[in-house]
C-alpha cells in the first residue's frame, strides 16, 4: 500500500525573495467559510465577538492575535486562524482549509509587485491596513488582504499554488530589475 505524505500547498515553492520583497507560505490554519443564514447575521456577529473578531464591512477584515474574519463577499467571510465554535446553526459553514494555499508578501516594493498583477488600486490610502478584496491575481482568482504598510496575504486555490508563485516571483524579479537599472 502506498504511502501518503502530507505537504502544504507551496511545499518546495517557497520562500522566494527579489529586490527586498520576500514571498513566504503562512503556516497552515483552519479557514472556514461563513454564510450567515436568513436573519441570523446579528447573531453571527455576537458569535465572532466572543472569539473576540467580528463580521468584517465589505472590503475589510477583522484580526485578533492569530485569528481573522476576512470578507471575501457579499453574506461571506473566511475565518481563518480559529474554529467556528458559536456559529453552528446561525450560519453554513464550510471548511475550507486543505482548497488554499496562503503566501506572504512582505517588502518596501510589495505594492509595486502586485500593481503589475492585480487590478486594483493598492496605494495604502486606496487600499489601507485591514482592507481586504477579492480580485484577480493575473489569470487566476484570489484573496488579498493588507496586514501592514508593506504585507500582504494573499490566497489562491491550492492547485494555482505553483502558478501564482510564479507570477509573483516574476513580478518581483522585473521590480527588482527595474530598481535596479535607476
């Protein structure tokens, strides 16, 4: 009988650094998509209050030590760091842990890498610390959230671990260039 190993999404992938903006895998966690059921979303709100989050605003997340509530659309949220406990029957919930994959991307120059990918504006007024949205990253879909001046998460699917790697490795590899020729 075969033999299973358990790997994480960007196993051999990562960390890849350029031009001092460094991409890392976020060690794996408990994500569980939230839908607050018909009428229930005051309730849910009181629930993630007890685990001392919250039902983030579009666009925003909320964060508690190693815990956050990230919007990722209208009616639904990722909770990611923590389990669900409260939520059972005021809300659908769907773990969603093993279908991501969670990177890092830290640096001065993290904005300017992702401006070439993604289509939104991340200058830190537009797109401020506890902002969160759901976007393209190139081809494929994601989630990206701003932790910090110059971090961002961001998930992808598990199976677009390898290519969104690439694409950002590539990003950051032309920034680097780029400075690199001033």
């Amino acid at each position: 009988m075969p033999s299973l190993i358990e790997k994480t999404a960007c196993e051999g992938l990562l960390p890849v650094a350029a031009g001092g903006v460094a991409l890392s895998e976020l060690r794996p966690a408990r994500i569980t998509s939230v839908a607050p059921l018909a009428g229930k979303e005051r309730a849910v709100g009181t629930a993630l209050k007890v685990l001392g989050l919250g039902w983030p605003s579009p666009g925003k997340s909320v964060t508690k030590g190693a815990a956050t509530c990230l919007w990722t659309g209208r009616g639904q949220a990722f909770l990611i760091g923590t389990d669900p406990e409260g939520l059972s029957g005021i809300a659908a919930l769907t773990d969603q842990s093993d279908g991501w994959a969670r990177m890092r991307l830290a640096g001065p120059g993290a904005e300017a890498v992702l401006a070439r990918l993604v289509p939104l504006d991340l200058r830190a007024e537009a797109f401020p610390v506890g902002a969160a949205a759901r976007s393209g990253l190139n081809h494929m879909m994601m989630v990206l959230a701003r932790v910090d001046a110059d971090r961002f998460d961001i998930l992808v699917f598990r199976s677009m671990a390898a290519s969104a790697v690439h694409e950002l490795h590539q990003s950051m590899a032309a920034c680097a260039a780029r400075a690199a020729a001033r």
